[in-house]
C-alpha cells in the first residue's frame, strides 16, 4: 500500500506540474485540465516519493510535480511492477501501461540540474475508473 503526497498537473507539456492535492480522473482520459489528458496509453504518471527523496538528497532542490508526475506517492516502487498491474485508490482503478520512457528534448528540472528521474523511475497508466483522488488517499496494488 502507498500514499499520495501530491496529486499534480500542469496546463502544457514538457513543463513542472503544480500540486493541486484534489484531482478528477476520467475513465479512459486521465486526470481532468492535465495536459497529458487523452485517448492514449500514457494518461496518468506516477512517481515513487521515495525516489525524489533520495534525489533530493543528492542536493537537488526539487518540488512536487517538478518531473512532470501527477501522482507523487509514498511506500510504492512503481518500476518493479509488471505493465498491466492494476492500481486502486477509493474507486479510481489505474493500469500500469509502461515503465519509464525516452527523453528527446531534456525537461525543465534536467536543464536546471543536469539529471531528470521520471525517464527511469516514472510509470505510466490509463484510467480505467475514474473518481477522485486526493492528497493522503490510500493507493493499493492489485
């Protein structure tokens, strides 16, 4: 089980994403107002909280949302789960779609520090629930 830190989006691609802590997820859309939003396998992205810890410690001065996660969260390792794992959080139901992914055109935070984790630690998935999810919800793996 983990838990949501940060639940973020942003209004254009490629940029950081603000914590809005209260999202809309739309069955086979993705988080409503996100830019990422749409009828395509990367709907949603997720990011292990854990990992930005440590790349904070590293001496980064990272906020939530900073690699373009919409959902920051606590207690999970999302890259060792399998593509097609399901995910719950009250009755939003997510599906894993891909792990990680290919930067063409590095982001903002890999211009300003000179490293970016989402393309080895981010996930992906579609909604295939939707609902609401919230700061301090329960997410689980199923």
């Amino acid at each position: 089980m983990g838990k949501v830190i940060a639940v973020c989006i942003s209004e254009k691609r490629g940029t950081q994403k603000i914590n809005i802590s209260k999202a809309n997820l739309i069955e086979n859309y993705g988080i409503e107002k996100d830019a990422h939003a749409g009828d395509w396998h990367r709907q949603v992205s997720l990011l292990s909280f854990d990992k930005v810890e440590d790349f904070r410690k590293r001496g980064a001065h990272v906020s939530e949302g900073a690699f373009g996660e919409n959902l920051l969260v606590e207690g999970i390792d999302f890259k060792t789960l399998a593509i097609g794992t399901r995910l719950h959080c009250g009755r939003v139901v997510l599906e894993m779609t891909q792990i990680g992914k290919e930067c063409h055109s590095h982001c903002e935070i890999y211009r300003q520090v000179g490293d970016c984790i989402m393309p080895r630690e981010g996930v992906f998935a579609k909604v295939i629930q939707g609902g609401t999810i919230e700061v301090g919800d329960d997410l689980y793996v199923k």
